[in-house]
C-alpha cells in the first residue's frame, strides 16, 4: 500500500516529521508552513506520497497526521533567513552572558520560529545547572 504522507526536515540531517500532503502535487525539495508546539515553522519537504500502484486505490491518510499550513513564500524564506541570523546573534549574546555569570555549560544553538515569537535554546552542561 503506498505511503499518503509527506516527510519533512526542519534542520538537514535531522529527524523526519510526517504531514499530510495538499490538495495540489508537492515535490521533493519544495518548502512548506507547518504548525508546530512551538508555533509557524518552515519546513523542507524530503520525501512524497507514491502514486498508487495500478488499480490500487490511494490509502487514506492516517488520522492523527496533521495537515500543511501551506507552501513556504518567498516572504516566509526571507523570514526563516533573518531568523537565522537573529539566532547566531542571540547565541552569541547568551555564550558571553553564561561566561560572565560563570554558568559551566556550551551554549550548542538557538532555533526561532517562524512568526519570531519564540526561541528555543539548546546546550550541554555536565551537571545541573540551575538558572
């Protein structure tokens, strides 16, 4: 039976969401607005429904996969760029503020949503660290 999801990445070489596909046809390196815990994000499409076989009715998509917002724009990959780059600056800001403060941890990245009304800060730390 073919698969009737989309597999999308929001970072390269990371793990594989699954979504279900638009109306229209979608290809593989296209991008996509999904919605996330952590709000809008954009996402790179990385594999596709297979057709079905012949004679073979398409398989219904399973119900607890969650739909596409739409497809990315180009206002929604300058977003994601800027987004970027406020990262970097934010990551860079948080490591001199931990070495001020003593904090025995690698700051490793930030990630920003879409909508830039959220960042996730991801690190390393031996023991505890209690902010």
């Amino acid at each position: 039976m073919a698969s009737q999801v989309i597999g999308v990445r929001f970072r390269e070489a990371s793990r594989m969401y699954h979504f279900a596909p638009p109306e229209h046809e979608i290809f593989v390196g296209e991008y996509v607005v999904v919605e996330t815990p952590r709000g809008l994000e954009m996402a790179h499409v990385v594999t596709v429904p297979d057709p079905p076989a012949e004679g073979e009715a398409p398989s219904e998509v399973p119900a607890d996969v969650k739909p596409i917002v739409r497809m990315a724009t180009g206002d929604d990959r300058d977003q994601a760029l800027h987004n970027q780059e406020q990262a970097l600056i934010l990551l860079r800001r948080a490591r001199e503020l931990a070495a001020a403060y003593g904090l025995d941890l690698y700051l490793a990245g930030f990630q920003i949503n879409l909508g830039a009304n959220e960042a996730t800060g991801y690190f390393h730390a031996e023991a505890h660290v209690n902010f």
